[in-house]
C-alpha cells in the first residue's frame, strides 16, 4: 500500500459509481414505462365491424364508430354492443397493460445480486408490479352510466 491511498474510499467511491449507476439505469425503465403505459390504446369491433369502440391508456372511450345497421336499430341492442365491444377492448387493454408491467419487473428487478455485498443497498431485491385491471369494470361504468339515465 502506498501513502496517500485509502483503500476504504476507493471501495466506497466504487460502489457509490454502482449504486448511482443502477438507480440512474432504473430511473430510465420506470421513465420508458411510463411513456408506454400512457401510450397504450385498444380497439375492438362487434355486430360484424358496425360498433367499433377504442379506449385510451385509462380505459376511457377515446372514439366509438357506428356503421350503418348497427344494432339493427334496436337501442337496446346497439347499448349492449357498444358494452360488449368496450368490454373486449377493456380485457385487451388490460393483458397490453399486464405485458408491459412484466417487461417492467423483469427489467427493474435486481435479482442478480449486485449489490449484495455493498453496504447500504439493503432492501433493492425483488420488485413486483401488477396493473390490477379489471377487466369489467367497463361493464360496471357502462351499466352504472345507464341506471342513472334511466
């Protein structure tokens, strides 16, 4: 060992360049997340393609398209169409959702050990994410929707 060299701070300093490069590497897959999730959209069509709904990354109606015929120009009809195409879009917005969220952990999560042995980095294991979609809650806010019209 020469004089003037701290052995200790040379460690620390390395592992403090890891632990900020992790977190800086971290930051960038919760950023790239975000951005798809906020991107996410999903369409679906019923009645042969005449009641097309797309929801937005929230689940809300972001358009609805209805072609001539739809419903068969029975209101009731048209309503539960409309409900049941929202609702297949809803479960497919759901599994998008669902994927990215497990690209998400499996990216995110700090299974390999890297920091076991770095002081101060206790608790960085295992990371769960789930989107608790539901897929009918559509039908719910739909059916809600219509029960106070009524």
């Amino acid at each position: 060992m020469t004089a003037g060299t701290d052995v200790h701070g040379d460690m620390a300093a390395g592992a403090m360049d890891r632990i900020t490069a992790r977190a800086a590497a971290q930051l960038a897959v919760l950023e790239q997340v975000r951005g798809d999730l906020a991107a996410l959209s999903s369409t679906a069509s019923v009645d042969d393609g005449r009641v097309t709904v797309r929801l937005d990354a929230g689940g809300g109606l972001a358009d609805l398209q209805l072609a001539p015929g739809a419903g068969q120009g029975d209101a009731e009809r048209l309503g539960r169409l409309i409900t049941e195409a929202a609702a297949a879009a809803d479960l497919d917005l759901c599994a998008a959702r669902d994927e990215l969220l497990a690209a998400f952990t499996e990216q995110f999560d700090d299974t390999s050990g890297e920091f076991a042995d770095t002081p101060g980095t206790e608790g960085t294991g295992s990371v769960s994410a789930t989107s608790n979609c539901q897929p009918t809650a559509v039908r719910e806010r739909t059916s809600a929707v219509r029960s106070n019209d009524e």
